[in-house]
C-alpha cells in the first residue's frame, strides 16, 4: 500500500515514519509513504500556493491550480483515491480505517489557513476526513494520525494479526482491562479469573469488562452497535448494578 501527502510544509515529516511498525512496514515493503512540496506544482516565481478569498474575509485560501496538478502528476490509476485532511469532513473511526487499507493507493492533502478553494472538494477529491471536532494548524498531524490508524489493518504490518481485531473499536466497544505480572502491587490484585485457566470464563469476564467500560466511557458507541442478545441482558445486568460486583483489586493468590 502507497500514501502519498501533499503538504506546504514537508519537514514537518522528518522523523516521525523513522520508528515503530511504520518503519518496520517499511522496511519489509508492505508499506511506502512519499512526501510532496505542494510549491513543487506551482508555476509562478514565488511558488505561490494561496491567495486572498473573493468575497472578502480573513486569511488565505489555497489556489486550485497546483492542487490539481500536484494530484493528477502523483495519482496512479483510477482505484487511488484522494482525500482532504478537514474537520468538515467524515470522522476517522476503526471501520474508515480497515475499508482505507483496502486501497492500492491513498493521496492526503493537507489543509492550511483558511481552507481549499471549493473546487478541490466538489472536482479533486474523493472526500474529506477529520480526526475530531477540533481546529488544528494544518492537516500534517492528520495525515500521521490516519497513516498510522489505516497501517494496522494492512496484513503484516503488525506482528501478530488477531491483536489488531482485540483493539478498543474494532467491534465497536471499548477494550477489556490487561494486567501482567506481578499479580499483587503494593496490594493492588489481579483479578483471579485471568490466572483461572478457564478461557471461556476469561473471555465472559472480557466481554463484560468491555462493555462496561464503554458504557460508562463512551455510552453512545452502544446506541451504534447492534447488541447480540447476550450482549443486551449483560449490559442491562451491568446497569443495574452499576459497578462490577468484584472489584478489580480483589482476588487472586500471591507471586509475580
């Protein structure tokens, strides 16, 4: 898979694909990131990229022309797809994530100042993605957060596949709680199911701790998930209780 980021300001990206499992990616070949000077496609002397919005108005406004032939010179084929970095746009969750890792190529643009002329957006793109309800300066850390969220899902980016489908989102819920040694801190315990043995009495203890924790964090992923039955009289069972009758500090024997 190919990103390609189109930024007025590409030293903003030195180092920051030089560690992790992007690098690694990299390495192996599963993964090429190409940085663009969007000047590079300017064709006057000043290497001009804004100007003045018509109308009136503060700021500045990027000029159609070097965005288009900034994309049509990186663009390979009709199966890339082409996406400005705005917080107008559709939200970056776990399910735009995997469906982007589907795609041979993806082409970022980063927003500055005031916005892209208009015509970007109606004629250049394919859409437009946000990362939150929330101005940045521009669209560069955008482009690392949505690099980095999409390349977990390319097979053999990250070491062991299943780890990604047990990440918080994934199915739509929040993560379940993960403790390692040692099983007694300074009095704090871990639960005792985890040292049970009995995998399906850890993954019940998972799955409720999981909806739990969503409930209480982020109720409103709950009323855009379809529940499965089981799911629905645990959760009704959770909210009738309010806290999980056995605290996470309780229970287990001694040792590390």
């Amino acid at each position: 898979m190919r990103f390609d980021i189109i930024t007025i300001f590409p030293q903003m990206f030195r180092g920051v694909f030089s560690g992790g499992i992007i690098k690694k990616a990299m390495e192996k070949g599963r993964l090429e990131i190409k940085i663009h000077d969007l000047r590079n496609y300017t064709r006057d002397k000043h290497r001009q990229v804004d100007d003045r919005p018509y109308g009136g108005g503060e700021g500045m406004v990027f000029m159609p022309g070097p965005l288009f032939e900034a994309v049509e010179a990186i663009k390979e084929g009709d199966k890339s797809r082409v996406f400005l970095l705005s917080p107008q746009g559709r939200r970056l969750n776990s399910s735009l994530a995997e469906e982007l890792s589907r795609v041979d190529q993806i082409i970022l643009i980063c927003g500055r100042y005031e916005g892209v002329d208009e015509r970007v957006s109606q004629y250049l793109v394919d859409g437009e993605i946000s990362i939150g309800d929330y101005v940045l300066s521009g669209g560069e850390p955008a482009a690392w957060v949505i690099v980095d969220a999409v390349s977990r899902f390319i097979p053999g980016v990250v070491g062991k596949d299943a780890s990604v489908r047990k990440d918080s989102f994934f199915y739509g819920l929040l993560d379940y709680p993960h403790y390692t040694r040692p099983r007694d801190y300074r009095g704090l315990k871990v639960p005792r199911v985890l040292f049970s043995g009995d995998h399906a009495k850890i993954e019940a203890w998972r799955r409720k701790k999981a909806l739990e924790k969503t409930s209480a964090l982020r109720p409103d992923l709950l009323q855009a998930k379809k529940l499965s039955i089981e799911d629905r009289i645990l959760l009704a069972a959770i909210l009738r209780k309010g806290k999980n009758d056995e605290p996470d500090g309780i229970g287990g024997s001694q040792g590390s």
